[in-house]
C-alpha cells in the first residue's frame, strides 16, 4: 500500500503544478493591464501612463513570466495569496474564513449527499422496476432538473416563511445549515442514487451472488455482500462528489447569505479582485485533484488488484 500511495502522489504533483499555472494565468486573461485593474479597484477613475507604470513595477509585473509564476506559486505554499486590489487586506486572512464556512457546508451535504444516496441506490435495486424505483427515479429527475436557486427559494417560502420554522440566512447556529443541506442534497442525491443503483444491479446476477443464495444464505445477507461489492464501484464517483460540491455552492451561499468562500467569490469577481479570484480558482481545483487522489487510495485500499494497475 505504501508503494502504490507513493506512486499516486507523483501523479498528482505534475496535476497541481498544472493547475496552478493555469491559475497564475488567469490575471492576464483580462483585456485590461493587471495594473489598471488594480487602480481601477482602487478608486483611480483614470490612471495615467506614470501610475500605471509605477503600480507594474510594485506587483513585479515587468519580471519574466516563469520568475513571477515561481514566486507566485512559492508564496500559495505558504498560503499566501497577495493582497486584496480592493481593500489591501491579505489574501489568506478573507479566503481563510471563508473556506472553513464552506468547508463545514460542503461536508455537511457531502455526508446527507452520500448517505441518501446509499440507502435509496440500495432500495431501489433490490426493488427494481416495481413503484419505489420508479416512482424514486420519477422524483429525482424532476429534482435535479430543477436549478438550485429556484429549489432553494421554494423552501425558503415553504420553510421559513409561512411556516417560520428555519432561518433562511447566514450562519448564526446548527439550524442555519439545514436548508442549504437540504437544497444540496435534494439536488445532487438524484444524480448519485442512480450510480449505487446500477452498480448494485449488475452485481445482483454475478456468480457470487447466485452461489450465495443457492447455498442458503438469506437475501438480506446476499445483498449486503452486493452492496459492500458494488460500493467500491461508486467510491470514485463519491470522492469527486466532494470537490463538485465544493465548487457548486457558489449559488447555496449567495441565495442563503452565507459567509462562504463561493459568496466571496461572486464578490471579487464583481469588483475585479483578481487575487481573491485566483485564490478561489486554485482551492477549487486543488481540491478536485486531491479529493480524486484521496477516492483512488480508498480504492485500492478496499481492492488490492487495483494497487498493481497504478
């Protein structure tokens, strides 16, 4: 196992190193010179040639492009991510609260994403083709094909308003995080079910399972055993499930007012902060490459055959 973790962390590396080049691109994929961006955020209505060449030369814009990127990416390894345009403050110290907020969100659904996902996979095999499955995949359909913030302001009405039962923004308790679970899980469960489903079922006719119930084990065992076979399938689909959520709730904290590194975004985005933008991108990513990374090790962890294929 410790060979195969060490191979799958020097695949990973080349990934990130991708990645954050291209996140370090992102601030001259403007039409605007990064420094009049940074004046303009600032309050200067119109910058002058000598401002402006003044500001390049204080965010070392004039250096060659590998030297700014190795500095760059040398200072994201100490989570240091620049300074706001806007406010000046440092990076870290905006996105840092901010990704724990969505950090908690994102678990929180990953968790009811997962768990819903799990045991309505599970029942609608076994009952494949009679009114729970179909009546299950009928709703879950009609679900996901309903955007988030139209799903969410229904609760919102349903929940908070005429039954004044739930707080509909920010996160002042446990209470604040079950409707934007709630719209998360109704929205993603639909797509994930399917996954544990059809893996159950082509698991259901194996040579294992027929053997199984011809040697008089019950049906309750044999599916457990289907089940445990069939969630190894799905583990890759759920360890990306993670980071998609993480990088879907953008439109949750925006409809719920949570304090999020999503809401931060849409914010920076609005006013040209590119260095929180490229903050986000990059945690973003990182993120869809470590959690895949994480999901492959859990693998072959449950599957020694898959050690040898890396």
């Amino acid at each position: 196992m410790g060979a195969y973790l060490i191979r799958r962390l020097l695949v990973a590396i080349p990934m990130l190193v991708v990645v954050s080049f291209l996140t370090f691109l992102l601030i001259h994929l403007s039409p605007m010179d990064p420094a009049e961006v940074v004046l303009h955020a600032q309050g200067v209505p119109v910058p002058t040639d000598s401002l402006i060449a003044q500001t390049r030369v204080e965010l070392g814009l004039n250096d060659p492009l590998w030297v700014r990127y190795a500095k760059w990416a040398a200072d994201c390894l100490r989570l240091d991510f620049g300074r706001s345009y806007v406010t000046g403050e440092a990076v870290w110290t905006l996105v840092g609260p901010a990704f724990l907020h969505t950090l908690q969100l994102t678990l929180a659904s990953s968790a009811a994403i997962i768990a819903a996902s799990i045991l309505l996979g599970v029942a609608c095999a076994v009952q494949a083709g009679k009114l729970l499955d179909r009546s299950s995949r009928g709703i879950a359909f009609v679900l996901t094909a309903m955007p988030s913030y139209w799903l969410a302001s229904l609760l919102i009405w349903l929940v908070a308003v005429k039954l004044d039962l739930l707080p509909t923004s920010g996160m002042d308790s446990w209470a604040s995080f079950i409707l934007p679970v709630l719209v998360m899980t109704l929205g993603y469960a639909g797509i994930y079910f399917r996954t544990v489903r059809s893996s159950m079922l082509s698991q259901l006719h194996e040579g294992y399972a027929l053997y199984g119930r011809a040697s008089g084990l019950s049906e309750a065992v044999v599916t457990r055993h289907i089940a445990r076979n069939s969630l190894q399938v799905a583990i890759a689909v759920f360890g990306m499930a993670v980071p998609t959520i993480l990088g879907s709730t953008v439109v949750i904290e925006n409809v719920f007012a949570w304090p999020g590194l999503g809401r931060l975004g849409v914010k920076a985005i609005l006013s040209r902060d590119l260095p929180i933008i490229q903050a986000y991108v990059f945690i973003v990513a990182v993120s869809f490459v470590m959690f895949n990374a994480m999901a492959d090790l859990l693998q072959a962890a449950l599957n020694p055959r898959l050690r040898k294929e890396l």
